[in-house]
C-alpha cells in the first residue's frame, strides 16, 4: 500500500515505521548470526575473543546491509524526483498546443544566446509572427479550427527550426517568435519571406471547412545587445507596422529604431 507524506505527522510516522523496520530486521539479523555463530545453548562456554570477533562481524553485516537497501531505496527516489522536476521544467517551458516553447522558454534559451552572439560580436535577429485575422478565424469556424491554424503554423515554424538552426517559440495567442544569429539583414528578409510564404500555402482542414492563412511578419537586428526586452519590443513595432499596410508582408525595424528604444 502505497504512503503519502503530505503533513508533518506524516513525516513523524513515516520515520517511525522506518525505524520499526530497521530495529526488527536488526533483532533478527543479530539473533540469526547469533544462534549460527554460538548454537543456542544459554549454558555454553565462548572465549571472549570469539565473541568479539562474532559481535564485529554481525554489527558490520547488519550496518552494511541496512545502509546499502536505505540507500538504494533513497537513490530510487532521488532518480524519480530528478526526472520529475525536468519533466516539470519542461512542461513549465512548453506549450502544450503546438509543442514549440512557450513564452518562458523561449526567454530562458533566448537570453544566453544573445550573450554568446554578443561575446562573439555576432548580429542577433528576433523575427515576430502574428497570424492575420485570427480573431475573425475563431469567430467564424470556431476554436477548434483556430487551435488546428496555430499547430500549422507550428510545424512550418519547427521545419524552419530543423532545417536553418532557429530558436522558435509560440510567444502568445497567435503570435510567434524567431530567434536566428549571426545572419545579415538581407538573409533575414529572405528568411523571413520563406517562413510567410510556407505559412500561405498551407491548408488548415477541419471537417469540411478548408482555409488558407496568412501571417505578418516584423524583426529587427541587434548588433552588440542583449537585452532580450528591448530587441522584442522593436520587432513587435515592425508587425505592427506590416499589419497597418496590410498584413501579408515583412517589415524589418532598422538599428536606429532600435537605439531610440
């Protein structure tokens, strides 16, 4: 039967029982050596030496047995609670949806990357995606269709991810981050036209509805910066501006945007 320990008094018992178990198996482990070492004659004579060479032995056997089963049954547990806590770590960082990283993660891998392009004098390029109309998606063909959008964007945003070395992450509702280093701003605009391109020509199917979508683009290039805040914040200026011409398009916020920020 399994024993949760959720309360102090848990603890208590829990310990109680341990220590039970251990003083049991220490009064017949002892006694056990004991009758094989000595026979089970109360009246018999021993030399003292045999005794003591008995009690060392059964003291040692018994310490080493006990030590080695608690300590195989704690390294268990240790195993089980380091697997958990990366299993929570992972689901802390991922977005149960379309499996990209959420918003946290993306910032945890994000930030150390910026350091490196930074030490490396390398130029870091945060692309923003937003899917256009959503809202209006929803409304019309219902959540279900716009949860199936989202993990079509997804898997062009994971293809993009595998085959150019990209940091992708669903940053909120139906926008998405890109995080690419050490590209020119004219890769980034070719990049970044791939990724809407490759969005446009997928077909979202659910039941009989077939849709097409497209997305906007916005991204900056930061050039010896690393605050992680500041480069987001430009390139969310740039999808905006690609959603006021028209959505459909890529804009790119120059450096000078990004120093007045």
């Amino acid at each position: 039967m399994s024993f949760q320990i959720t309360t102090h008094k848990d603890v208590l018992r829990h310990t109680a029982r341990r220590v039970a178990i251990a003083s049991g198996l220490t009064i017949v482990m002892t006694s056990a050596i004991a009758v094989l070492s000595l026979g089970t004659n109360p009246a018999a004579q021993v030399s003292v030496g045999y005794v003591i060479v008995m009690s060392l032995f059964a003291a040692t056997t018994i310490s080493a047995s006990l030590s080695g089963a608690l300590s195989y049954r704690s390294a268990l547990l240790m195993q089980q609670l380091t697997l958990m806590r990366g299993e929570l770590a992972r689901i802390s960082q991922t977005d149960q949806l379309t499996g990209l990283l959420n918003r946290r993660g993306f910032d945890e891998a994000a930030m150390p990357a910026l350091a490196s392009a930074y030490h490396a004098g390398l130029p870091a390029v945060v692309f923003m995606c937003d899917i256009d109309h959503f809202k209006s998606i929803n409304d019309r063909f219902g959540h279900e269709f716009g949860d199936k959008a989202l993990i079509e964007i997804a898997s062009v945003l994971r293809h993009f991810s595998r085959t150019h070395g990209a940091l992708v992450a669903r940053h909120g509702g139906e926008e998405f981050a890109v995080l690419m280093i050490g590209i020119t701003h004219e890769q980034a605009e070719v990049y970044a036209e791939e990724i809407r391109k490759s969005c446009a020509t997928r077909e979202i199917r659910s039941g009989e509805i077939c849709e097409r979508m497209t997305i906007s683009i916005g991204f900056t290039i930061a050039r010896g910066e690393t605050d992680l805040a500041r480069i987001m914040r430009i390139a969310d200026q740039a999808l905006y501006m690609a959603k006021r011409e028209g959505r459909d398009r890529v804009i790119g916020a120059d450096e000078a945007a990004l120093a007045a920020a």
